[in-house]
C-alpha cells in the first residue's frame, strides 16, 4: 500500500516520475511474501507487525486486520495494509481473495476470561466462530501456514505445578472453552490435511460453509 500524497499542484510532481515509482513499489510489494496478522491493533498483533517491518519488510508484506473493538488504531504501523473488519460478520474473503496470503497469524479474540460467563454468545462468537471463519479461508487459499494464540485457561486449575502442554484441557469457563473448540478443530483439521490426506474429498467439500464438522463426511 502507497501511503502519503501526491497533488498535480505540487511544483514537484511529474505524472511519469510517479507513475515509475508506483510501478517500482507495486513490483516490490508483488514479489514479497504476504503475512495476514488478526487482531493488528491488539498488543500481540501490533508488536509483531512492527518487528516484521523493522526486521522482514524487505521480504514479507504485513496485511492487517481488526474490528477495533479493542487495541487501539494508533497501535497499528502505517507500513501495514489494514482492513478493519469484524470477523464475525463481515466478508474476510475479499482480504483473501485481494491478496495472495502465505501466513497467518491469527490473534483477533475476544479475550475475557473471568467476563466470559456473563457474556457467553459475545464470547463464543468472537472467539470460536471468528476462528473457524478464518480457518475455512486458510484451507481455502491454500495458506503455508497458521499460527493460533491459545490460552492457558485451556487448562482450568492445571493439575498444581508449572502447566505444559501435555497436561489435560479442562477449561472451567467459557473463554477457555472457545479456545479449546479452536485448539479441536485446528488439530482435526492438521489430522485431515496432512496425517490422512486422503481422507477429504476436497472437490466436493461445501468450502462456502463454515461448519467443520462437515469435514467428517468425507472421511473414506
Ligand atoms: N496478552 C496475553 O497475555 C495473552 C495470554 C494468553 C493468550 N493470549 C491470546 O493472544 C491473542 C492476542 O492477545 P492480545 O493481548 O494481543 O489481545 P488484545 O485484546 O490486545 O488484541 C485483540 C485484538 O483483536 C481484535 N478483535 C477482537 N474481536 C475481533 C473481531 N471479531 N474481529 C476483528 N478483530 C477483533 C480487537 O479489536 C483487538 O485489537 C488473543 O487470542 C489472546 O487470547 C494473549
């Protein structure tokens, strides 16, 4: 995304020039790797986007997105190329379908654990739908790869100790419940993909439904 203006008034500007260096900068932007980051004006989301364009803005472009329910615009580097929309609702694919996305990092949630019981529908929505919306366009734009954020509230009271991650999920409120149907249905899904390939009629699946359990009829 070109940012910043340029007026035919301007004693500077010759329409040529531009035109070269709008040429140059829309091939820069062509040849490198696009990073979707969820949630890019949350604490997580922005903090990466400005370490990837500090640190990879030669060889990844950062695409953003947010409902700005949370986080804050200012949060989010003028360097990324932000969609603010609401998960939930509203058509992700048009990002998808605007840009060839290699990565996803998907940190958008609503994240509320001990709120979360008196706001359950909000909770899962923003939490466990938002997710799976976002999965069904990784599978079908054909993303190398998606990081999820979890949460240790999969876990409930843990089992005393430090927590890792082979401990049993018992998640004691709905927060952490949303995070665990997300965790199922990431794993479900590697499973099908890549440990029994062969399990999905990929022609037929509905790519248009957001129900992953649809994935199962398809099992041979
Ligand atoms: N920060 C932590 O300590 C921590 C700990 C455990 C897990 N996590 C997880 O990491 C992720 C990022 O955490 P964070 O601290 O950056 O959160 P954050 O609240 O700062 O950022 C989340 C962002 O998601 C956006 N968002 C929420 N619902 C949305 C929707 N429906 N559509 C589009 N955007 C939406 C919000 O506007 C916000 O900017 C979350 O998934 C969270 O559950 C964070």
């Amino acid at each position: 995304m070109v940012h910043g203006t340029i007026s035919e008034k301007s004693p500077t500007f010759k329409l040529e020039n531009y035109k070269k260096r709008s040429n140059i900068i829309m091939k820069e932007v062509k040849n490198k790797k696009k990073v979707l980051i969820t949630g890019v004006a949350g604490l997580l989301g922005s903090r990466l986007a400005d370490w990837i364009i500090e640190n990879k803005g030669d060889e990844y472009q950062v695409i953003g997105v947010d409902d700005l329910s949370g986080g804050f615009e200012e949060n989010i580097n003028p360097k990324v190329n932000f969609w603010q929309m609401d998960l939930v609702n509203h058509p992700i694919e048009n990002i998808f379908e605007s840009h060839k996305i290699d990565y996803v990092y998907h940190f958008a949630a609503y994240a509320a654990e001990g709120l979360s019981p008196f706001i359950r529908t909000h909770n899962y929505q923003n939490n466990l739908v938002a997710t799976s919306r976002i999965v069904t366009q990784c599978i079908k734009h054909d993303i190398k790869r998606l990081v999820f954020t979890s949460t240790m509230a999969v876990y409930g009271h843990g089992e005393g100790g430090i927590f890792h991650e082979d401990m049993r999920r018992n998640p004691i409120d709905p927060y952490g419940v949303a995070k665990m149907g997300c965790e199922r249905d990431i794993e479900m899904l590697y499973a099908h993909l890549f440990l029994y390939p062969n399990s999905i009629d990929v022609e037929e699946y509905n790519w248009d439904s957001n129900e992953f359990t649809k994935l199962n009829y398809y099992v041979k």
